[in-house]
C-alpha cells in the first residue's frame, strides 16, 4: 500500500524506505527506523511540511504493526517535527520564516557556546580538529552523490561533533532535540542551494574553529546558520516542491514515496 499524503504525491517515485546506518552505537529498534525513515523523507522534500501522515499507511509501507509508528510519531511530536491535532490527524510541521528565526536563534546561542568552551579546551587542534575534517570529508561525499538526506545527515553530525567537543553534556542534549528538525531544514534547503555551498560553508566554519580566534567563530557560526538561512525563501521552496509534486501526480500513475 502508498503512503499517501494530503497534497497529492511527490515526484520521487520512491518507497518510504530505512535509510542504512553504517555504524549503529546501539541496537536500533523499529522506532528508530519509523524516525529515520519519516526524516529522510521529510529531508528529500518526499514528505512535505504541511503533508499529512497516515500511521496506517506507513505501517504498511515498512511492513510493520502500528505500535512502533504510532511510538515513533509521540517522539517527533515531542520534538516538533510533526504536530497532532482532532480531526487533521497527523501532520509534518509547517516550515514558516517565524520558527526558522526561532529554531536559529537558539541554534546559533548554542553552538557559539560549545566552539568558544572547546576553543578553551584546546580542543580545534591535533584528533579534535580530524574528528571535525571527517565530518567535512562526508559533507563532500554527500554533494558528489547529490544525496539530500545524506548531506543533511553529514551537516547534523559536523555540528553534533562541534557540540561535543565542548564536552558540555547538557548542551549536547538539548542540541540534540533540534537535530532532526535542523537535518529536514537542510536538506530542503538542497531543492534550492547547491550542495557544494553547503561544503564550502562548512569549510570557511572548519577554518575559523581552527583559527581559535572568538570573535572571528562568532560570526562564522552567525553567517553559516543565520545569515545562510536567511537568504533562502523556504516557503516558496517547499511550495515549488508542491507543485511538481501535483504535476507528476496528476500525469503519472501513483508514485510512491521513501528514501533513496
């Protein structure tokens, strides 16, 4: 059965597939991959902000019962990714310029925190700073394969190294509960933005962190998450997205959502 959404179907022709993880620190649960397969969809523009999601439909579509989809959308909803309401049911959480400016004023408090404390450590030199030029190898990697989600996983896991090695325990979780909205963001921002400016924005950050110079970090981290943003009419993205979405629907027989 397609999982179907309430604006028409995207024009991926894809299945809501489990995007692999290549090495999992734990056992991943069939929650997990409910997550992981509701976000690479989202992150592809295959599930758009706005699109309904029918937990019926996606149990069927990952061939399985209705408890770990049901599990795995209370944890989006409690992470903003989707939101609940009577008689709408489900759906992925719009994307306006208000929660954008919201979501980046936080991100960019955050994680101006957590380069300036590892800048103190001494923590931009030496295996920390390799730690973050792989993180950076597989943004590369990502752009080369044209990749949406994988880009927008490899952005989330440099600024996930970047918050770690403040070794700040608590701004790393609470950096963690934006992390999936902040990886659908960028990948949307793909549809739009050449995925070798996402690579060389994170090159100029990687740079500037090495540096060690605090007030030189601050705006690097201000241009790259607020400034970039800015620049990107996401609402007008998402509606294009829409659109050729309705057109293949409308000329092509059902295509199915998922994952490359």
């Amino acid at each position: 059965m397609n999982t179907r959404v309430n604006d028409g179907e995207p024009a991926d022709g894809q299945r809501l597939n489990v995007p692999p993880t290549r090495k999992p620190v734990r056992r991943r649960t069939l929650v997990d991959q409910v997550v992981d397969a509701i976000v690479a969809g989202a992150a592809r523009g295959v599930i758009l902000p706005g699109d309904r999601i029918v937990e019926t439909e996606i149990a069927q579509e990952l061939n399985m019962s209705r408890v770990p989809v049901r599990e795995a959308l209370r944890l989006l909803e409690s992470q903003g990714l989707v939101v609940s309401s009577p008689y709408k049911g489900v759906r992925l959480n719009p994307v306006t310029r208000a929660r954008l400016d919201q979501l980046s004023d936080v991100r960019v408090a955050l994680e101006k925190a957590a380069a300036r404390r590892a800048v103190m450590l001494g923590r931009n030199k030496g295996s920390a700073l390799a730690a973050l030029e792989r993180k950076t190898e597989e943004l590369e990697r990502m752009a080369a394969r044209q990749d949406s989600y994988g880009i927008a996983s490899a952005d989330a896991a440099f600024h996930r190294e970047l918050c770690r090695l403040s070794e700040n325990e608590v701004l790393c979780q609470v950096w963690e509960t934006l992390a999936r909205q902040l990886t659908i963001i960028v990948g949307l921002s793909t549809l739009s933005k050449p995925m070798d400016g996402i690579v060389a924005e994170h090159r100029a950050l990687l740079s500037a962190f090495s540096r060690g110079r605090l007030s030189e970090l601050d705006r690097a981290l201000d241009e790259h998450i607020r400034i970039q943003n800015d620049a990107l009419d996401f609402e007008a993205i998402i509606e294009e997205r829409r659109r050729l979405r309705d057109l293949q629907h409308a000329s092509d027989s059902p295509p199915r959502i998922g994952a490359a």
